[in-house]
C-alpha cells in the first residue's frame, strides 16, 4: 500500500473480495469538500474508485445508486457503484458505508485551461437541468448548523485575525437565506480533483458524490473557486468566463442569481475554509486529515471578499441577464 491511507489493509482487502477484485495493489486518498472520503484503488482485476461515506444518513446514501444510475441514462459521466456478491451496491468497510466504482480511463487538470473548465461547467449545468426530473426528494443541506458546529470546534485553534474573520463571514452569511433561487440536486464537489479528462473531454466523476438539494448557484460557486483560483486566492478572469459562459448556455442564469452571486462565492468559499479547518484539527478517528488546504481556502475567501467588482465583470450576459427557473 502507498501513500497517507487511513484504511487498515487486510479489511480493505476482505471488502474487495467481496467484488472479485483481486489482490489489492495500492490505495490513495483522494480530498474532498463533502461528507465521504475517495480513494483510488489499484487490484489485481482493475482500478476502481472507493467511497466511505461519514456521518451522511443511511436512508440518503441508498438513493445514491438509484441517482447515479439516472443520470448515467441521460449521458452524464456518474460513476455507477457496483454489486458485491450479494447483489447489493452499498457494503460496510471500517462499520462505515461504502461503494466501489470502475475507474475508467482520464486523468486529472490539476492547472486546467479554459477548455476544461468549460466543460466542467457544461456538464454541472446538464445535471442541474436533469435533475430535476429525478422523483425521489433529496434532503436538503443544512450548512448553517454544519457551520456553527465546526466553528465552534476550531475557533479555539485560530489566531486573533483569523477568528476574527470566521466570526465576521459567519455574521455575514446569516444575513441570506436564498429561497428565493432556484434549487434542486447538486453535486456538492465538482471540484479539480475528482474529474477525469481524455483527450480534452471529462470521462467520468472520481467517487461517488454526496448529492442533495440546495441552491443551484451554490455548486456553480464552488466549481468555480476550486476550478478558477491563482494560488494567491485571485479569480483567473479566462477561467471563470469560460465555466460560466459554457454553464449559462446549458442552463441560463437569471437576474436574482446574479444578485447573489458575489454572496454565494463567499458562501463556497466560507465552506471549504472551514472544511479545511475541521480536517486539521479535528480529524475523525481512522480517516486521517487529507481534506482541503484551509490556507488555500483562506485566500479566495478574503480576495471574494474583497473584489466584488470583477466578479460581476465577468457575469456572463452582464446586466441583461434574465430571470430562469
């Protein structure tokens, strides 16, 4: 076994077995901003995608088979987990649900161009528009409990100015509630990580992603700050034109969406900072903390902060957008 893997080798092994896998060769953990953690797994029969899912609700991850395989029929790339021997698509590693997927062919755009970028929006864009012909009700996200829970773990840890600012975003953020968008599935993690290209076009999702309801425009701002930062935390202006043009013209944003659009990529922003921050310092037992950078996550918050301007330049449609539901 290779790399930081937090899973005990002879269950992974026995979970595998299960699959007619093989021997397992290599396992690595892959980050993620939602409640389950991935992991690429090489076996003597292929290569396939592991997900152990956290503190996510047994009754919601059984809908995660059903959903996947939908979206799979209408021609978006979603993993589709497989049967163990028992005929079921959802097994139990470490007492923790879990899923196993083929990996297909692709690789990672860790420093990805305009063209990847628009691709990544087009495809987020397709799963919002057919997702809302998916009958089962998702739940929906409850991120300000989530984040009062973890602020209140971390804020012991953080400096004076850092303290100050998670305080300060978190009084911010109280003061929207967004019903007024449009909601429906998103993806939660669309992010750099955890989407394989061939030969410039995405051949599949890594993982099973944790699906759910939520503000539509939410998934948008998380794509694009992970899709569309510099190092510094500033938005690449291509990069960004380039996700929400390819998006718009899958699902065209409306006037009320552009109003929010400033506040949400704060939103995002908040939410993987403090993501990053939980990982750090309160790790749960056995999986260790391979989550998100929260520096990373730090800087496009404060520069969100900061430079609403451009991020209204770069609106596709400018202010003539209009209203879609």
């Amino acid at each position: 076994m290779t790399g930081p893997v937090p899973i005990d080798h002879s269950a992974l092994q026995f979970f595998l077995d299960d699959y007619g896998a093989g021997t397992v060769h290599s396992c690595h953990g892959i980050p993620s901003l939602s409640d389950s953690r991935n992991f690429l797994v090489a076996a003597e029969h292929g290569n396939y995608v592991l997900t152990m899912f956290g503190a996510t609700v047994a009754g919601e991850i059984a809908l995660i088979p059903d959903l996947t395989d939908y979206l799979a029929r209408q021609q978006l790339p979603c993993p589709r987990p497989l049967r163990n021997s028992l005929g079921e698509r959802i097994g139990i590693l470490h007492k923790t649900p879990a899923t196993l997927s083929e990996r297909v062919r692709g690789s990672l755009q860790t420093s990805p161009e305009p063209l990847h970028c628009a691709a990544a929006g087009a495809m987020l864009a397709r799963l919002h528009v057919v997702g809302r012909s998916f009958s089962p009700q998702l739940p929906e996200d409850h991120r300000p409990h989530v984040w009062r829970d973890a602020a209140h773990r971390v804020r012991d840890r953080l400096g004076r100015d850092d303290a100050k600012l998670l305080d300060s975003e978190l009084g911010f953020q109280a003061l929207y509630r967004f019903s007024d968008l449009p909601h429906g599935i998103i993806h939660g993690d669309l992010v750099r990580d955890h989407v394989l290209f061939d030969d410039g076009r995405i051949s599949s999702v890594v993982g099973v992603p944790h699906f759910r309801a939520d503000v539509l425009l939410y998934d948008l701002a998380l794509a694009v700050n992970d899709w569309c930062s510099c190092p510094d935390g500033a938005m690449d202006e291509h990069l960004v034109r380039a996700i929400l043009e390819a998006y718009h013209a899958q699902r065209p944003l409306g006037a009320l969406e552009r109003g929010a659009w400033s506040v949400l990529l704060r939103t995002a922003a908040l939410h993987s900072w403090l993501s990053g921050l939980y990982d750090t310092y309160v790790p749960r037992p056995g999986w260790g903390a391979f989550g998100r950078d929260s520096e990373v996550s730090r800087r496009i918050l404060l520069d969100r902060i900061d430079n609403e301007s451009m991020v209204r330049e770069v609106w596709p449609g400018g202010s003539q957008s209009t209203e879609h539901r």
